[in-house]
C-alpha cells in the first residue's frame, strides 16, 4: 500500500473514516462493559471540543506553552486535593496509568540507586498488581517479586510482603482498587511496613482513585488507601477511567518534589535542543490535558457524586442479581464498580458464558484463571448500564442456562493435544515459532484480524496453557496481526 497519488476529498475522506469503525464494539448504548469511560453525549460532545481546541498545542516546551503547564499544575493540584495530599504534593501529568506506574518504578528505583547505592532493585508486588508494573519491571531492569493475596478477599498479604523484603527491595506496591477482583488492598499496614523499613509504597489508585472517595461521601466503608495514610510515597489516579476524560489522562503524585526530582530526565549532551521531560513522552499535544480539565470543570463534583451514587446503587443491584442466580457466585467481594464472578459447577465454563452474553448483545471481559483464581467474567458497570441492570440479569439468567452442558468443543481438546505433545521434554521452555503458530491458529478456526464474536475457543486454549505459552501465544498473535497491508489501498 502506497500513499494515494492524488489526495481524497474532504467528504469522502470521512465517509471511508465512518466505514472503518463499522466493526467496532458498540459501546454508546451502555452494553460494553469494559473498555471505554462514557458518561453522556454531551460530556463527549465537551472533551472533544476541548481536545480539538488545543490538539496542536506542543507540550514538549513549558516556556512556550504556559498553557500546558497551567492545565498540568492545576490537574495535579486538584487529584492531590482528591486524594488528600498535603502542601508539599507534587505530580505530572501522563498518558494513562501505565506510563504513571512507570514513572514511579522509575523515580524509585533512581532514589534507592542515589540513596541507598541499590544497583539489582526488587519491587514486591501482590499477585493481583496490574500487569503494568510488570511490564515497567521489564523495561526498567527490575526484580517483580510477586506475594500471594488471600485466597477469601483477594487482598495483598502483609506478612508475605514483608518477608519479602531484602536489601534490594525498592519499592512496594498497593492497589486500590486492583482490576481483578476490585478490592482495595490493606495500605495502612503497608504504609506501616514501608515507614519500619524505610522503603517507598505506591498505592496504585489508577481504577479507583477517582470514584473510591465518593463511595466514601456516600457511605460506603472504603479503607484509608490514598495520600493522608503514613508511609505512602506516591500513587497514581487515571482521569481517563472515572473521570471520563478522553483516554491518555492520567496523574502520578509525590510525597514531596525531592523524591519527584528522580523522575526527571534532562539531556544537553548532543547537538540538538537541551531536554528535559518529566514524563516518558516528549513532544506531545495538549489536547488530553485540555480535555481532561474541561470534563473536571464541567461535570464539577455534584455531577460526580450523583454519577457515582447511580454506579453504587447499580452495582449493588448487579452483585445481588448474579449471586441469585443459580451457579454462578461472585469472585471476591468488591469494593467500587467492577464485578467479578464465576461458576463452580462442572458443565458451565465462564467463557461459554461471555459467548453467550455477546450474543445477547453484551461484551464482557474474560479473565483467566491464575494461581487460586478460576477463570471470571469481569463486568465494569457504566452510567448508561446502570439503567439497564434488570435487562442484563433477565439476559444473563438464559446465557447462563444457554452455556450449561457445553463442552470444550473437540477442536479445543485437538488443539490442546498437539500444545501438549509439543511441549512434552520441553515444558515450559517449549518456543513456538511463528509458522507454529499459525498453523495452530488455522487448526483452532481462529483467523489472525478476524472477529472475535465468539470468544471462547481462544480464551479456553489461553486458559488450559502455562502463563509462559500463553505469552509467547499472545505475542506471536501481535507479532501476525500487525502486518502491513500489502496490496492497493482497500476502499
Ligand atoms: C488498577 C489499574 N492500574 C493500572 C491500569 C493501567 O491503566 P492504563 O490502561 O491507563 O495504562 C489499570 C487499567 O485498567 C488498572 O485497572
């Protein structure tokens, strides 16, 4: 493919726009839970001026830009105040909570390097942590020692952090709330472990930063997780997430601006303009931050509140409607909007039940089991779902009845087979090539691009693997689908 040789017309150009997303999960209608962070039409209407307003605007240059640092400043200012920080909180801007919780590991991992002379950092980290700080671990050069939680609550296990600790550890890491299960881990006890140890906590607060105080307002019994507990050195919160900004807004905070300095990277040793970036992009549009602080200013925090009193209300409902229904039970007990649950019972697989539900016209996210976690069905309730929470329990009483008694199809058990018998002498270090792989996809029906409607063959092939082939499974997936079309441009 080429670039066209003449340019398009306008209006053409956004007709074949339109056509592209035709295959695109439906999600203004509330029924995709997951995903996407939609309040109402005018709110998008709102970020998206606000982000097309100051799309072209380049945050790479404070002093050019001041704009971008007023919106930065005061974007922190206001989730410090959220998250009661005190005077000497400081913080940036960045594009999700990834890039937040990389920019922690890394300002922990320099402190202790500059501090403490720790050259083969450790981070302890609950089983249930985001997959992010894995992947900074990755990045950055650094040990993930992962703890267990409780098998009950899915909350970290102090003790097992604690004896987790050695001269290398650098950082702990909290969650509220963690994504898999939604409960907020015991940060008072860590702040307590980390000030005994002097050792940096963060509290990942990506998911629940934002909703968990108006929880609190509301009544709920939230546990101390954000900047008011002793010992916690930093968290992140995601705009992006419950503050429905549009996606790449997210905020990491700092005890003080001395620990922050280690986030910092400055570059004057070549022959172009000095650098110097407190997060991982550089030249970057200040669209996110605009839009970002126009939705904080426009639904302004009595348009929070009833926002948040409708998910509570809903999800309350929601975790009631699926422990009544016969076979299924909630998986932990969750403490904001996002719902877990499970079956027990032999003949009903939950990703028969996600297959179900998408044909009813639902999406759903499927979590694979994971050392004394089965394999869920993981709901976030929106504010458009949460008028639609009847309708969804009347659908998914018959999906439930509809994927009782379905088996692994026989194609899952071939595919398997084979898995196993390459694997057999290899074990976990079996490497799949991608020509393996292909031919394994062929032999699952799976098309590599094609439409997952229904998902379940794939996620119980993931599932029935050791997490290593499930990441070599997954990478190779990637490594095929993102191939270059070839030929002429498709019209
Ligand atoms: C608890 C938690 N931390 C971190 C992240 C990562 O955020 P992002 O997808 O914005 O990078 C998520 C995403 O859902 C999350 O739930």
């Amino acid at each position: 493919m080429k670039l066209p040789a003449k340019g398009i017309p306008e209006g053409e150009l956004f007709k074949r726009l339109e056509a592209f997303r035709e295959h695109d999960v439906r999600w203004r209608d509330g029924r995709t839970l997951a995903y996407v962070y939609d309040l109402s039409e005018q709110v998008e209407a709102v970020v998206k001026r606000a982000y097309a307003m100051y799309l072209s605007e380049n945050a790479l240059d404070p002093t050019v830009f001041p704009s971008a640092v007023r919106f930065e400043n005061e974007l922190v200012a206001m989730a410090a105040a959220h998250l009661r920080g005190g005077p000497e909180v400081v913080g940036n801007f960045t594009s999700g909570g990834t890039e937040s919780i990389m920019l922690a590991v890394k300002t922990a991992r320099d402190y202790a390097r500059k501090t403490r002379g720790v050259r083969a950092p450790e981070m302890i980290l609950p089983v249930t942590a985001h997959a992010a700080f894995h992947k900074a671990a990755h990045y950055l050069g650094l040990k993930a020692v992962v703890t267990p939680v409780d098998p009950v609550s899915f909350k970290a296990d102090v003790a097992a952090m604690r004896a987790a600790v050695t001269e290398n550890t650098v950082l702990l890491v909290g969650s509220a709330v963690s994504y898999p299960q939604c409960v907020v881990d015991p940060i008072v006890e860590l702040g307590q472990l980390a000030r005994e140890r002097d050792l940096l906590l963060h509290v990942d607060a990506c998911m629940g930063g934002f909703l968990l105080p108006y929880f609190r307002r509301l009544g709920e019994p939230v546990p101390e997780f954000d900047l008011s507990v002793p010992g916690v050195s930093s968290i992140s919160i995601d705009f992006h997430k419950y503050a429905f900004a549009p996606k790449g807004a997210s905020i990491v905070l700092y005890r003080d601006a001395a620990l922050r300095r280690h986030q910092i990277f400055a570059f004057a040793r070549w022959y172009g303009y000095p650098i110097v970036n407190p997060a991982v992009q550089s030249a970057k549009s200040v669209g996110p931050m605009a839009a970002a602080w126009s939705v904080l200013h426009y639904v302004g925090d009595d348009g929070y509140l009833e926002m948040a009193r409708s998910l509570l209300a809903a999800t309350k409902r929601l975790k009631a409607g699926i422990e009544a229904i016969e076979g299924l039970r909630l998986v932990g007990d969750s403490e904001m909007n996002l719902v877990a649950f499970t079956s027990d019972r032999e003949d009903l697989c939950a990703f028969h039940i996600i297959d179900e539900l998408r044909a009813r016209g639902w999406f759903t996210h499927p979590q694979l089991s994971f050392e004394g976690a089965p394999a869920n069905v993981h709901l976030a309730v929106n504010p458009k779902f949460a008028g639609q929470v009847e309708p969804f329990l009347k659908d998914l009483a018959a999906a439930t009845a509809a994927a009782r008694g379905r088996q692994r199809s026989e194609l899952v058990e071939n595919l398997l087979g084979v898995v196993s018998s390459l694997a057999s002498g290899a074990g976990e270090d079996l490497e799949l090539d991608q020509e393996t792989f292909t031919q394994l996809m062929a032999m699952a029906g799976v098309e590599i691009g094609g439409s997952l409607e229904a998902s379940s063959t794939i996620n119980e092939i993931l599932d029935a693997l050791p997490p290593a082939l499930r990441e070599q499974a997954l990478t190779l997936y990637v490594n095929a689908l993102f191939v270059p079309p070839r030929e002429s441009a498709a019209t």
